[in-house]
C-alpha cells in the first residue's frame, strides 16, 4: 500500500502546471535607443514580435520565453537611416532576419517583477543577457474574451558584441553612434487553451 501511494505522489510531482501563451504580435513592440553624436538619443522599433511564454502557475522561475523579432521591419522614421541599419554595417537584415531570445533562468522579485536570464541572437551571434522583466496578472479581453497577460523585459547591451561595429569618428571627439543600445520588449500574450477531446466515432 504505502508503494502504491509513493508511486502515486510521483506521478502527480510529475505533473507540469504550465500554460502556454502566444504573443500576440498586434500588441507587441521591440523599441531601442542609442546616443547619436554623444548629445541626442535616436529612438526605434524593429519589425513584428512573434513567440511564446511557457508560464509555471506554481513556480514562475521554471516558466520559460522564446521570442522571435523581425529586423527588416526596423524603423526610426528616417528611410535612409533605416537602410544603413539594415545594412552588412549593422544587422545584415538579409543574411540574418530574426533577432531571437531564449530564456535560460528566470528569478522571482518583488511582486510581479523577474530577473530572466536567457540566450540573446542578434546578427548569428549568441549572448548571455539579463532582461529586467513583468508579467502581469491574467484579465479576460473584453471583445475576445481570451485570456491575457502582459509581459515586459528590458536590457543594455553593448551592439559591438554582437557584430554591429560601424562607427565614425568626430572632430571634436567621440563618436557618432554609442555602442550602448538600450532594448525593451512590451507584449501582449493569450493562453492557448487546450484542445477539446475528438467525439467518439458514432456507433453503427
């Protein structure tokens, strides 16, 4: 009896109780600002923002993210900016289209915040980055009625890391383009709700 109960209690530790959520690209964004000339910061967005949160209802440190986001859609309201961007001097938009992001760790704070740890991709180059990270509580879309969160996570990397080296010198020092480059991701994400069980083929 007492195997039987112990073979039970591991079946059900087994069990995962997470749920998965799509991104919903039309409330999705992927913006970054970097210093131009060391005196302004240039804003931008890239292109649609695509993935999905494996979230862990019990332990949110074992959920996990995997975000996809298109370059060739960058934009920072200058087309020939936007074209040098998508250039071999920077992304190489053609060559590698996708920046991609893999959780590997993610840590609880206070409240709703997260430390997520996870693999960077930019320009076929994988980085560890620390993304300072909210998810939100569930609420029902009001025409949809799907289920919805939010989630948010932010960082600065340094571009050089990942390839993106062009830069030109100024007369009176510095130089035209920081290499700091601040990057946040703002979604919303849907729970994909189970499929419904195939009805039982009909008796003859």
């Amino acid at each position: 009896m007492k195997k039987l109960i112990l073979s039970a209690a591991l079946t059900l530790s087994s069990f995962s109780f997470a749920s998965t959520w799509d991104i919903d690209a039309a409330h999705a964004a992927a913006n970054f600002a970097v210093k131009h000339m060391m005196v302004s910061t240039v804003n931008g967005t890239l292109g649609d923002v695509t993935g999905k949160v494996e979230v862990d209802d019990k332990d949110i440190t074992k959920s996990k993210i995997d975000v996809s986001i298109d370059v060739k859609g960058i934009n920072t309201k200058q087309v020939k900016r936007d074209e040098h961007l998508r250039s071999a001097d920077f992304f190489d938009a053609e060559k590698f289209p996708a920046i991609t992001f893999k959780s590997t760790k993610i840590e609880k704070g206070e409240g709703s915040k997260l430390k997520v740890t996870g693999d960077l991709k930019i320009k076929g180059v994988s980085k560890s980055v620390v993304l300072d990270g909210e998810l939100s509580a569930e609420v029902a879309n009001p025409f949809t009625k799907a289920k919805t969160r939010g989630f948010s996570g932010s960082t600065t990397i340094n571009r050089k890391d990942f390839g993106l080296s062009w830069n030109a010198a100024l007369e009176t020092g510095g130089v035209m383009v920081s290499e700091d480059v601040k990057v946040t991701v703002e979604a919303e994400v849907t729970k994909k709700e189970a499929a419904a069980p195939a009805a039982a083929p009909a008796k003859k």
